[in-house]
C-alpha cells in the first residue's frame, strides 16, 4: 500500500494547561477572543474532564499552513494582543500545539451538544510510515463506529499527526452519548473475534496510548459539522 491520501485541510489541536483557579477567567478571556477573531476557524472546543492535565482541548479547521501563518501574524502584529497575552499568560501553565490531517474514510463530525462526552485517544506508532499499520486500523475503527452508534456516539475524526508530538501519531476522536456507554461498547468490541483479531496485528506496532474524557465548552460559537 501507498502513502495515504490525507486531507487538504490542516487540522491544528491545541492543548492547554491552565490553573485550576483561572478556568472561569480563561473561558470569558478566550470567548471574547473568538468573538473578536472570527477568522479563526474554530471547529471545536472541549474542556478536559479525565487524563492529561486539566485545561482545554481546541481544534482549528485550515484550509492551509500558508492560510494559518497568515492569520497568525496578522492577530500576532495587532498591538492590543500584547495585552491580551499578558493576561491570558498569567492564567496558563503550558501550552501543546500540533498540526495534522484527517485519514482518507473519515469526516470531520463534531457535534455540540449537552451531555454528550467526548474522547481523544492518542496512538504512537513504532513505524512511521502510516502505509504499514494503515488498513488494520482502518478496519478496526470502521468496526469500533459500528458499535458507537450503536449506543448513540459516533467518530469526529482520525487525525495523523504532521508537525508535533507524536511524530508518528494518531488522534481519534470520538463520542458517547454518556459516559457510561464506554464499558458497554468495550465489551462488545473485546468479545468480537474479528475486533480482536485485527487489534493482535495493531499492538506490536503501538509503542504508547493516551486518552482524554472531555466536555464541550458551553456557550461557545463553534463552526461544529
């Protein structure tokens, strides 16, 4: 098999590490932000709730890193950010930046809704050549959505990562009509033969995994699909 056909579209997701008495200010501060910046494409915007370091989760839809820089440097030369920054930075402990594309079979679905619990699982890859481990997981998580809506969740995309951390990485984002599902569905997907039999070629492939569980910032305009 060849490289894959990834999407023209960059997808840059951002992690945020923010104290955990600035969460109310850093909601109002960054909500103004996108009301200001409605050239940001935003597409989603999750609070994380388990896994990792609390903070936030945000995904920008690009039509292209040239499109991405440019609007980077036109916020960046406002003279206004400086103090936006300042006052944010106090607020923030770390801050993690990625870009990546969307794996051929998926489609950017992200739905906003209340109730609904959200799960980022990060995938290392020993080999980075996505070409070699490709099809298995494909399958695999073809299978997995099955089960997903099954139980009223569903996939918001697979995502291989371009610049970051980890070179040779996934991001699967899913969801679950609540968060009680997720022992039903692994279940269901442990107990089946074909599941599992594509999960033996993936595993010795896998060098680490990682999840998030995440909520969607309430009252956020989001351009969610």
């Amino acid at each position: 098999m060849s490289f894959p056909k990834l999407s023209d579209q960059v997808y840059e997701i951002k992690s945020v590490n923010v104290k955990p008495e600035c969460h109310q200010e850093y909601e109002k501060c960054m909500k103004q932000f996108y009301e200001k910046h409605p050239e940001v494409p935003l597409v989603a915007w999750w609070q994380t709730d388990l896994g990792g370091p609390m903070g936030y989760v945000s995904m920008y839809e690009w039509p292209s890193h040239k499109r991405r820089l440019e609007v980077r440097k036109s916020i960046m030369d406002n003279p206004m950010h400086e103090y936006f920054r300042a006052r944010v930075g106090g607020m923030v402990n770390c801050i993690e930046c990625k870009t990546a594309r969307m794996l051929p079979g998926f489609q950017l679905c992200a739905p906003q809704k209340e109730g609904v619990y959200y799960e980022a699982i990060k995938y290392t890859f020993k080999d980075p050549r996505p070409q070699k481990w490709l099809p298995n997981f494909m399958e695999m998580k073809k299978e997995g959505c099955k089960v997903l809506e099954k139980y009223g969740g569903g996939v918001c995309g697979a995502f291989l990562t371009e610049y970051g951390n980890p070179s040779a990485g996934v991001t699967y984002l899913c969801y679950y009509s609540d968060p009680d599902c997720k022992r039903k569905i692994q279940e269901e997907v442990f107990n089946n033969p074909r599941m599992c039999e594509k999960m033996e070629t993936i595993i010795p492939n896998v060098v680490h995994v990682e999840n998030r569980g995440m909520m969607a910032v309430k009252n956020c305009k989001c351009n969610f699909k």
